[in-house]
C-alpha cells in the first residue's frame, strides 16, 4: 500500500479551512491574518502564498478554493 504526500500548501490550506469552518476566520478575512497563527513559520508560509500568486490582502477563501497545488 502507497501513501500519497501531499503538497504542503495543502497543510495550511486544509488548517484555514478548519478555522472557517470553526468560525474564527471569515471567509473575507485577509490572508495576512494567518500571520498571527504560524509565528515563526509565518515567513515561509508568507512567501510560499507570495510564490502562487496571492497577495497577502487576498481573503483566505481564495486560498480555500484552489483545487491542485501543482507547480509549473
């Protein structure tokens, strides 16, 4: 049996998921709002959204609905 990885973008895809659904994001909250739940990863989390083309005032629910986090 083979287990497929996943990409990493899907980890902080599927957490801000988690957090709409929770109701502690909305789903027009700027992206920038992640910030305050990565801390020191923040960095890299911020220039990976930055390398697919969001922009930081972009709202999460952009980020919920990417379907495949293939890269070019």
């Amino acid at each position: 049996m083979t287990k497929e990885v996943a990409h990493p973008m899907v980890k902080i895809q599927r957490k801000v998921t988690s957090l709409v659904e929770s109701k502690i994001l909305k789903p027009n909250d700027s992206l920038w709002k992640i910030a305050f739940l990565y801390g020191d990863e923040w960095s890299h989390w911020k220039q990976e959204l930055l390398d697919f083309g969001f922009s930081l005032q972009d709202p999460v629910s952009e980020l919920i609905l990417v379907e495949s986090w293939e890269e070019e």
